[in-house]
C-alpha cells in the first residue's frame, strides 16, 4: 500500500451536446481524473479519462471536442507533472495513433507511449472493434479488419527517473 497525497478531477470544457441523449457523453461529464501516489521516495502523478467518443468516423461531430480535451489533458499533465519522479496517463482515448488528439497528447505533454517503447513499430495493441469482440459490427470489420488502437497508456519520467516499458 502506499500512499495517496493527493486527487482531484477536471471536468472537460467540451463534453458533447445535452439533446443528444442517446450518444450519453454530455451527460457523462467527461474529464481528467488526477492522482498523486508516494511510491518509497518516489512521486508518481497518474491521469485517467475516457476522452468523448467517435460514433462516426466518416462524419465525427466530436472531432472538436476530443481535439480539445486532448489539448487541456496535455496541458494539466505539463504544467501538475514538473516535480513527479513519473507520470503515467491511462484511458479510453477514443483516438488513433495517426489522430490530432493522440499527436497532442504525444507532444505537448511530451509523453511517451508505452505500447511503442515496449513493442517498437507501434504496430498492434487493438483493443477496440477486434474482429473477436461480438460487438464489433461487419462494417467495422472491414474498415478495420484487425481493430483499432484507441486505449492507452503513455507516461514520462521525471529527470532523474529512469523508465522502461514491457509486455
């Protein structure tokens, strides 16, 4: 067991529309869930958040608002992380790897992908729309045969922290 300093919770600033109750982001209240942990010595910040979904690739309305809840994620973890040994941020990024908000969240929290820094390409790691999931619809199995990579775990290391990362 160790020992939580400290937690708090930054709601989005875009989350969706409230008239569209059947897609539930709006009502969700989306944002970053913040936790710092003493691990021995050891300062470790970690972020959560399932950033507002994609329920139409060919027609996202909610390009915009995972756009910007990727900027202000990126931006709580640079500014809170500057004196954490490690930083380690998890979700359902509801973005591909070749997406804006995963660009952002890359570089300008300036962090590391730990699916790449453990397997090198960047190649696999799916976890949504698998063509074993029985949710997944047919056309999604065809746009996407193998699924898509939208769930992550990305972190950084403080300066005078080294990390790895591995299956």
């Amino acid at each position: 067991k160790h020992v939580i300093q400290d937690t708090t919770f930054h709601e989005f600033s875009l989350n969706g529309y409230p008239h569209k109750i059947s897609h539930g982001d709006w009502f969700a209240g989306k944002g970053l869930g913040v936790c710092q942990i003493q691990y021995q010595e050891h300062i470790i910040n970690v972020f959560v958040s399932h950033l507002h979904a994609e329920y139409s690739r060919s027609h996202d309305v909610y390009l915009g608002h995972r756009v910007m809840q990727a900027l202000e994620a990126a931006q709580w973890i640079k500014l809170t992380s500057a004196g954490a040994d490690l930083t380690i941020y998890g979700g359902d990024f509801n973005t591909e790897p070749t997406d804006v908000p995963y660009t952002l969240l890359r570089h300008v929290g300036c962090l590391n992908d730990a699916w790449i820094a453990a397997n090198g390409d960047g190649k696999g790691g799916e976890t949504n729309a698998t063509p074993y999931n029985t949710y997944t619809t047919a056309q999604e199995k065809l746009e996407s045969p193998m699924g898509k990579r939208i769930d992550y775990i990305l972190y950084t290391a403080g300066p005078n922290m080294r990390v790895s990362s591995s299956e």
